[in-house]
C-alpha cells in the first residue's frame, strides 16, 4: 500500500513540475520542442496531455457528453428570433398582398357598377297629334300634313350620352307611307331624362294608294279625320366611344283634318266608346 502511495505522488509530482516546465516556456521557440520531444498538445485534453505529432491527424478526439462545449449556446434564442422574423415577414407580404387582392377586386366592381350598360329608353305619352302644314287636294286625291311628336328619353346609366339621330317610319292599313330621320344633338346627363321633338310628315295620295283619305281628311266630323297609326321609332345615341340603338313603337290618335284646334278637341260619346 504504501508503494503504490509513493508511486501515485511521485506521478503528481512529475505531472506539476512537467505542467510548470510547459508554463515556462513559449510555443514557439525550440526549447518547447525539445521539451514535448516530436509530440504536441493534446486538444480535447485542456492542455494536460499531448499526443504524437505523427498521429495529429489520424486520433479522433473524445469528448464527454457532459463538455460544455457540446451544449448549444443561445440556439432556441436564434431559432426563436429566425421563426418570428420570418412569420412576420410572410404575414406582412400576405397582408400587402391582400390588400392589393381587395383593392382591386373593389376598383374592378366600382367600374363594373359604374360603367356597365343600363337602359336608355325613349318614350311618348302623347295619344293624338294634331296636323300643321296641312294640304288637301280633293280633286287630286292628295294630302299631305305634318305633326310633332314628343318624346322623353331616359339615361339610367352613370355616365352621360349623346342623342344624334332619330328615325320614324309611320305604319298605316298594313303600309309604311313615310320615313322621317331628324339628326341633332342632345346630351343627357347620367341618371335624367330630356325631352326631345321630331316632325313627322305624312302623306296620302294615289302613289301609295290612300287617295280616298283626301275626302275623308275633308270631312268637318272628328270622327272621319282621326285614325291610329304605328309609329316605328329608331333613337341612334353614343356613349363611351360608340353607338347603340334604342327603339320604341307607339299608337297614337292622328288628326288629318283642317278643322281641329286643340281647344275644341271634343268627343262624341259613341267616338269616346269607340277609341276606349
């Protein structure tokens, strides 16, 4: 027992004066050299051993589990940081993205609304039209008169047109006896409607085959003089760069006679039950 006490501190002793003789002297210089004798510190040992310089490459080092070296220093720190940054780098692309989507899924339904295309229709509540200029020839069996026709014509669109043309083709026993296209300008505003007027020219004569109207349009009886006729009306208008086409057709009384006035428009009741 004591022997092997003796050898125990005899090897502490070596080790001390072995680690003071190394703190002595530098890495540099030859004496170190000839000091670790062709070997070279051990790098897993922390500077308590050395290892053959020939084998410095071929040794694999052994380190406890324990070394702190092996434990990760501020890793979940790192990590932690990585993961919130990149979160809050692809939800503030996803917010600007989206952004951009609703935006323009907005701006697309805004000009949708406003600049899609709405009706725009023309219109007349007037139920007799009374003659001027009116000729008749009973011995040519020819007449020839003219009335004016009003008309609204409504834009329900957002945006303004404009009224260039309006055609009437007037329908008589199954015939077309005159076609009268009026060009103008009228500009109605979105959302309104404007009142416009066209003189319609109407003839009778033996050329279309109403020569017996001269002596019925000479008649001083309402009854003989007023007659329904179709009114085949074409509005020609332009929005947005082009032109669209409305049309409307209507059944109004027509008075050829050279006797009416309006103030003495005054019905018979068998005419009034006979129009009814």
């Amino acid at each position: 027992m004591e022997e092997q006490e003796n050898e125990k501190n005899n090897l502490v002793n070596d080790r001390r004066s072995y680690s003071s003789r190394l703190g002595s002297t530098s890495y540099g210089s030859d004496s170190y050299e000839e000091l670790l004798r062709g070997s070279v510190p051990c790098p897993t040992c922390r500077g308590k051993g050395n290892i053959p310089k020939e084998q410095e490459g071929e040794l694999v080092a052994l380190i406890p589990v324990r070394d702190k070296r092996l434990k990760p220093r501020r890793t979940c720190l790192y990590v932690g940081i990585a993961v919130f940054t990149c979160t809050v780098i692809f939800y503030s692309r996803c917010l600007y993205v989206g952004i951009a989507v609703f935006t323009c899924i907005v701006t697309a339904g805004l000009l949708f609304f406003f600049f899609s295309q709405r009706d725009v229709t023309i219109a007349s509540n007037v139920s007799l039209l009374l003659p001027h200029n009116l000729t008749i020839d009973t011995a040519k069996k020819y007449v020839y008169f003219e009335v004016t026709y009003p008309f609204n014509i409504s834009n329900l669109n957002y945006f303004p047109i404009t009224l260039t043309q309006t055609s009437i083709a007037v329908q008589f026993n199954v015939k077309v006896i005159n076609t009268t296209v009026s060009t103008f300008t009228l500009n109605v505003p979105m959302r309104s409607t404007r009142k416009f007027d066209v003189n319609v020219g109407i003839t009778f004569s033996k050329d279309n085959g109403l020569a017996a109207m001269a002596s019925r349009c000479n008649n001083p009886e309402p009854f003989f003089t007023q007659y329904v006729m179709i009114f085949l009306t074409t509005s020609t208008y332009s929005s947005l760069g082009h032109q669209e086409q409305t049309t409307v057709n209507t059944y109004p009384l027509v008075d050829c006679g050279n006797h009416t006035k309006e103030e003495n428009l005054i019905f018979s009741p068998e005419y009034s039950s006979l129009i009814s």
